[in-house]
C-alpha cells in the first residue's frame, strides 16, 4: 500500500437538527421529522430525519411540499442556541484531533489530520475514536470519511450514511471514484452534470479517461479542474475556522415582493444583523453578496469586492443595495438574501481614533440586546419601522413561545 | 553648451536628481535629467516624475549655455565609474558628449521642450527652519502615515504652521504621531505631503549645504535647501480633524525607561500573533507586564519597573505601533498615559528640546474576552 502522504478527514453529523430533537424528545424516535418553517409561511426543511427522507423529503424542499409527501410530518421550529451548543461540542472534539479545522456549518467539518496520525494512530483507527468520543459526548451518530484528498474524503463521508465510516486509502483513490456518478464531484452542478452527460460523460471514471483538451475547449479552466479532480488531483488544504467562513442572512418572504421600498428595509436590516456577527466574532470581510429567488425560483447570487475588509453595516448594506439597484428587474421577490465573505480578523484590531467611541457603544449596546431579543423569542422581534411599516400586510411572523426565563 | 565640473560633484548632484527618475515610464522624457548650463556659470540639473521634482544647482567652469536632456541613469551609471578628476562635457539638443582623460561618452538627446515645467510657486514669505529639526519631526511622524489607498488623506503628512507654531502629523485611524515646533513663523499655512516626497526630503536633508525654507502654492509645495529644490504635488484634504480626539485628560500616567520597553517588546513580538500582533500591557503601582501569546508558536511575558501609582489596567494594543513609535522617540524615558482600555493612550519622550514637542496616540485592541463597554 502507498503511504499516507497527506491525510484527511470529513465528519458530517447524521440529520444533524433533527437527530438532537429526536435525542431530546424520545417519543419522537421513529417517526419523520423535520426541523424547518411552517408549511403556511412558505418555510422550507432545514434537516430531515431518515425516517422523513423515506417519503423523499430532503433539506431545502418547501415545506408544503414535505407535508404533501408525509401529512404526518412532525415540524419542529429548531432551537439554534441548542444546535449551536453542540455544535461547539463537535469543534472541541474536532480541535482534539487537529489544529487544522475547517468547519462547513455547525455540524460539518473538515479536518487536517496530517500532522496528527504519528502520535494518535492509524486511519481507520483515528476515524472510529472521532466517532467514538462524539458518540460518548452528544449521543449522536456522525459519518466519517477519510482520505489522502481533501474532497474525496467528503465524498467518502456521504457513501455509507448513517453512522459510516468509509476509508480510501492512497492508490485506492481513482479506483474509489472511478464508478462514481459525476455529481459527487465538487463543483458540478445541474448544469455542468447535463453538460457532461451530453457528451456521454456519467461517471467520474468516465471524466477522469477524457480527452483533456476537450473539456479544456468546452469548459475553459473549469474543465481543467474538473479533470484533475476526475484523476483524485486536488491541492485544496484545510482553511482553519475562520478563513472559509462567510456571514449571511436570508430570509423567504410569505408572500412574493416587489416594492424596491420593503426589500431594500429587508436588507438593511439583513446586513445589521451579518454586521453585528461579525463583529462579534471580530472579523471583517471584503465580499459583500446579494442573493436574489424569483417567484419562478430562478436564483441568481451577485457579488462586489471592496477596497478593504468591512464589518459595518452600512457599507455592507449600501454595497447591497447597489447590487440590488443592478441586478433587479422590478419581477417578484420570493428570497432576498446578504451575506459577506473573505473574512480576515478585523482590520489589526486595533479601535478607531475617529469614530465616536460612545455612539458606537450605545449601537453595539442595543444590537446585543436585540440579539439577546431574537434568541429568546424566535427571529426578527425588533425591525426598523422601515421593515415593519412594509411588513404590515403580511400577517403575524412566525414565532416560537419563549422558552425558560 | 560647453562645460566642465568636477566628477565628485557632478555625480553627488546626479545621485540626488536620478532618485527621482521613474524605473519605467509610459513617458520617456520622464528617464531623462534636464542639464542646463547658464553663460553666469550655474549648471542645473533637474528629474521629475511628475509629482515630485528635483533640482540641483552646482557651479561649473561654463563656455557656452545651453539645455540637453538625457537618459538619466544611463549618465549617472557612467559619470558614477569614472575616476578622473575633472570631466568636460558639450552638447546640443541631439545628445551630450562626456569627455575625460579616459575616454569619450555620447549620449542621445532627447526633445529638450518635452521636459515638464516645474510648477509655479510665489516666491513670498517662504517658511525658513533648521534641516536637522525638520528631519526629525519628518521621522517621528511619517511612519505613522496610513498605506491605504481608499483613505488618500491619510496617506499624506499634514503641515500645518501657524504663527508661532509648525507641527507635523500623521495618522492611520488606529495611531497618531504628532510633532511640533516652535517659532515665530508668522504665517498661516496648511499643506498635506505625499510621504514620497518626503522620503525624498530626507534623502535631501542629508546632503544639506544651507538652511531649509518651505513655500507652496494651491497645489504644490516647494522645499528649498541650499541650492537644490524639491517640488512636490500636495494631496487633497481634507485632513481629519486630529486635535478633537487627542484626549483631554488621561489621569493615569505612567513613566518607564524607553530602552527597556523597547527591548521587552522586541522580544515579546516574536510571540506574538503575526496578523495582530496583540500585546497585553498590565499596569499596577511600580510593575508594568507585557504579554504575548501566538497559537501554534508559543507565548511571552516580561515584567519591567514603572513609575505608576494609578488604579490597575489591562490595555491591549498592536505592538508593532508601539515599537515603530518607540523607535523615534528620543531620550531616557518615555511618558504614557491612559484613560481606559478602549481609549486613546498617550505616549510621549519624558525630555523634550524646549522648542519640540512630540506626541502620539496608539488606539488599543480590543482583548478577547473583553466587555464590550470595556
């Protein structure tokens, strides 16, 4: 067998809201369950249980369309603050394994265990105890694969779920991906996968025997990539923790909008609320991204580079609402989304001479409290009368009774 | 034009002009040294690159007048390996010829009416002050200055003079290093340098045959030392309104010997995180700590004497802004004082000239795990 050059992990948590509500309510062992908004507010399924997934329900399908498919669908509204808890319960386990941690979402990582592997032991044997001591400290099942590349390791994770653990070892690697469909490459979507498969590429093996001049014709740099991935040649490295993150807040509307007037109030408040978290975290960031749905779900994400890394709210919004002015022809709004990306610690940390210390500090003041608000009784209890004047015709928000004191 | 100097001289005057002249130009009369001879027996030498301009004049056994613009380095590299004594030079607008005792040197001219216009400064009431002070309240205050291009006005040094008084300031957002001198200067004056320029100005200053004035116009400024100028295009404004966030009252001050704070913090720096480079500075009565911790390299901590009997504090900062600070301070001791570790901290030399006056504002960091309100 070749040695491990380089050795990495994927740990993805198995239907990871769902699975702690069903830990936490064991009457609700067996049955599907979802975790998302209601079906009448046009919510859709944030994480389904395998019991839902049998009735074809999977995350990000309308809710109204899971109901449809299972009328005795439990929904559950999902509790952050408790998945976020075990989530930093998971990169505890993860940083005990690796300094090199690269966290997808709250239940999802990629670890560097490189460096690891001489003092903590083999492979296979590594995975089993990053399973074991999840296990022991959440009482919840993940699905591990591990690798020599990074991306075939998070292929790997996904093959035997739930509660898997799939190994592929160096040298193993291109027969590992060879039978794959071509859709379990990263970075082909719908349409390259059509594409592909209009010249008769299916798998991954397939790819890999191509003529690399031709995918270079038709799909530029892409193609290129695409290959070497096919051949198991990827140079990506883990990004620790806070390089890969991004901040965004997006929201889907009960009924579809078109008054510039309300959506632009939505993305003030939107990029208020990714302003306060990155400040929070004390990061800046230097892409600034709008996301648009349709009412004929056409999606469209658009994204402006600034001169330098920003964590204020009104940079990130004005950068939005620019973005907005652009790229919106007046057509229904179904989903209207902010986030920033290129995050790097804010700007050498050091305070601001000139920005008025006590004005800001009162800002930060009420953002925390609002925060502290929204926590406790579910999502957007405070809107800028802006929002809210726009927000009249569309009936109660949906809320969650407050929990504890 | 016919003319003859002395090797030594020729090259010390070209070394300060050629500085000036632009690696590569999308103009190439920019690569050029303007040579001017006049019959009185002044030969003039001047670069520019369009923002700044320098001028040298030096005395030469004169013939004939006359102009010719060269390749600048080209006759610099030349004039810089000869080892006579004397050399002699002639040209017309098609090239200047290069004569000694060990050979002959051409080269071609280029368009003598190409050569820019050095801009139009009114010659009245031109600011005079003494090279040396004025280089260093250049040093104590040009690091300071802000790289980033989205915040032009702070990429500038601010001169402002006022009637018994000429400070320099510079500022990044996060550090101020404001220098001051006094005199009966008797005029009202604002100018925001670009730091090229003085860059240039020091490089001049160390070559100082006279006393230094300042003049300017709208869009220029003009430093005349002895007989060599340099022009240079001034920023646009405005400046930040600095003296609204010097503090008023920062009670809790603390004295400690410059060399060892320096020294201390040399070394805590290297364990330090590299992004950041965050210190933790830990005040009580008579002990002042610095720490440094940098994930994956390991972590520092120092203890030095202080004179300090105010209330314990703990105060982040980037200690590459102190260190940088620090290293243009001069003197035994240096002054610190503090209102809390959100604000503005105060840094000052415990001796100053009587005429000098420095001062400098490093904004913390914000430590992790502080309180928002801090």
């Amino acid at each position: 067998m070749a040695p491990w050059e380089r050795i990495f992990a994927h740990v993805d948590m198995d239907a990871f809201y769902a699975s702690v509500e069903i830990r936490d309510d064991p009457s609700l062992a067996g049955r599907p369950v979802v975790v998302g908004g209601s079906p009448g507010a046009r919510g859709v399924v944030s994480a389904a249980s395998y019991e839902a997934r049998r009735f074809g329900i999977h995350s990000a399908m309308p809710m109204a369309e899971a109901v449809r498919r299972c009328p005795r669908l439990v929904i559950l509204p999902g509790d952050f603050a408790k998945y976020r808890s075990v989530s930093e319960q998971l990169m505890e386990i993860f940083g005990r394994y690796s300094p090199a941690v690269e966290p997808l979402s709250l239940d999802e990582a990629f670890l560097d265990l490189s460096g690891t592997r001489r003092s903590l032991g083999p492979a296979d044997l590594l995975g089993r105890r990053i399973k074991e001591d999840i296990r022991s400290a959440t009482r919840l099942t993940a699905s591990v694969g591990i690798a020599p590349v990074k991306f075939v390791a998070k292929i790997a994770s996904d093959l035997e779920k739930p509660d898997g653990l799939v190994l592929v070892a160096p040298g193993e690697v291109e027969a590992f991906l060879r039978p794959l469909p071509i859709g379990r490459l990263w970075g082909v979507g719908p349409r390259t996968r059509e594409a592909l498969e209009a010249i008769g590429i299916r798998t991954i093996g397939r790819l890999a025997a191509a003529d690399r001049k031709l995918l270079v014709g038709r799909f530029g740099r892409h193609g290129e990539h695409l290959h070497d991935l096919a051949l198991g040649r990827d140079a990506r490295e883990v990004v620790p923790d806070w390089e890969a993150r991004s901040y965004s807040h997006e929201e889907t509307f009960a009924r579809d909008r078109a008054d510039a007037e309300f959506l632009e109030g939505v993305l003030l408040d939107q990029a208020h609320r990714v302003s306060r978290r990155l400040r929070r975290d004390a990061v800046c960031g230097r892409t600034v991204q709008l996301k648009l749905r349709f009412s004929d779900f056409r999606t469209i994400t658009r994204r402006e580079t600034l001169s330098r890394p920003t964590a204020d709210a009104s940079v990130i919004y004005r950068t939005g609402r620019d973005l907005f002015a652009r790229h919106w022809a007046h057509g229904a709004v179904r989903l209207i989304g902010i986030g920033v990306s290129g995050i790097v610690p804010a700007a050498a940390g050091s305070l601001d001479l000139f920005t008025d210390r006590e004005a800001e500090e009162r800002r930060q003041r009420l953002a925390e409290a609002i925060d502290r608000l929204d926590e406790r009784f579910g999502r957007s209890t405070l809107l800028p009368a802006k929002v809210l004047r726009a927000r009249e015709g569309d009936g109660p928000h949906p809320r969650r009774p407050p929990r504890g004191a | 034009m016919k003319f003859s100097t002395s090797q030594s001289g020729f090259q010390k005057a070209l070394h300060l002009v050629a500085s000036v002249v632009p690696g590569k130009s999308t103009l190439p009369i920019l690569e050029t040294v303007l040579v001017e001879v006049s019959p009185a027996g002044e030969v003039t030498l001047t670069a520019t690159d369009l923002d700044i301009s320098v001028r040298v004049q030096r005395a030469g056994e004169v013939e004939e007048g006359g102009r010719v613009a060269v390749a600048a380095r080209r006759l610099h590299d030349v004039v810089r390996e000869l080892r006579d004594a004397e050399i002699s030079l002639t040209g017309e607008e098609s090239g200047l010829t290069l004569r000694c005792a060990s050979g002959r040197y051409r080269f071609v001219g280029a368009p003598v009416d190409d050569f820019p216009g050095l801009p139009e400064i009114p010659d009245q009431k031109p600011l005079q002050v003494d090279p040396a002070k004025m280089e260093r309240m250049v040093r104590q205050t040009l690091y300071a200055v802000s790289t980033d291009e989205t915040r032009p006005e702070l990429t500038g040094l601010f001169l402002s003079i006022s009637d018994d008084q000429m400070s320099m300031v510079a500022t990044n957002g996060h550090r101020l290093a404001r220098a001051s001198l006094s005199g009966a200067f008797k005029q009202k004056r604002e100018m925001l340098l670009p730091p090229k320029a003085l860059n240039q100005l020091l490089r001049l200053i160390g070559d100082a045959d006279g006393p230094l004035e300042i003049s300017g116009s709208k869009n220029y400024a003009r430093i005349r030392i002895g007989s060599t100028q340099l022009y240079s295009r001034l920023l646009e404004g405005p400046f930040p309104d600095y003296e609204k966030v010097i503090p008023k009252s920062n009670p809790l001050r603390a004295v400690v010997r410059r060399e060892d704070l320096l020294a201390s913090l040399r070394r805590i720096l290297v364990l330090s995180d590299s992004q950041t480079r965050q210190v933790k500075i830990m005040l009580e009565p008579g002990r002042l700590q610095i720490m440094a911790q940098y994930q994956g390299a390991g972590e520092a901590q120092e203890e030095l004497p202080v004179d300090y009997d105010g209330t314990p504090l703990t105060i982040g900062y980037n200690g590459g802004y102190l260190l940088e600070m620090l290293k243009t301070f001069d003197g035994e001791r240096v002054e610190m004082a503090f209102q809390s570790a959100v604000s503005a901290g105060l840094f000052k030399p415990a001796e100053l000239q009587p005429d000098e006056d420095l001062l400098c504002l490093v904004m913390p960091l914000r430590l992790p795990g502080d309180d928002a309100a801090g």
